[in-house]
C-alpha cells in the first residue's frame, strides 16, 4: 500500500511550510505499509532549537489553514 493523494499533497504543504524556515536534509517517508496510523513522515534539520521551534510552529500552522 501507498501514501494517499490527500496525504501527499499534505507532505508538499508540510514541505514548503519547513522550506519557507530554513529547514535543511528534508526527507520523505513512505510508512503506509508498515504503520497503519501514519501515510507518510516528513523528516528536517534545524540549525539550532529556535530554528526547529520555528520549522514546527510553521508547518502546524500550514496544516490548521489547510481546509
């Protein structure tokens, strides 16, 4: 089994979200088969922790917007 329609495109608006803060190594994975809770885990550096905060506080914020 793969990652749905619906959870990639949430992956490429998670994506831009961490890009848009500088997030670094950004990585996809596809868990659909392995893991029956999760489609897909977006993995990303931050320079130091303020960065990582903001990365997270990005996405999270991306996501709620997201309809």
């Amino acid at each position: 089994m793969t990652a749905t329609d619906h959870a990639r495109e949430l992956l490429h608006m998670a994506a831009v979200a961490a890009d848009s803060k500088q997030a670094e190594d950004l990585v996809a994975l596809d868990v659909s088969g392995p893991l029956p809770l999760a489609d897909i885990f977006l993995l990303a550096t931050g320079r130091n922790e303020r960065n990582v905060v903001a990365i997270a506080r990005e996405i999270e914020d991306c996501l709620i917007r997201h309809p």
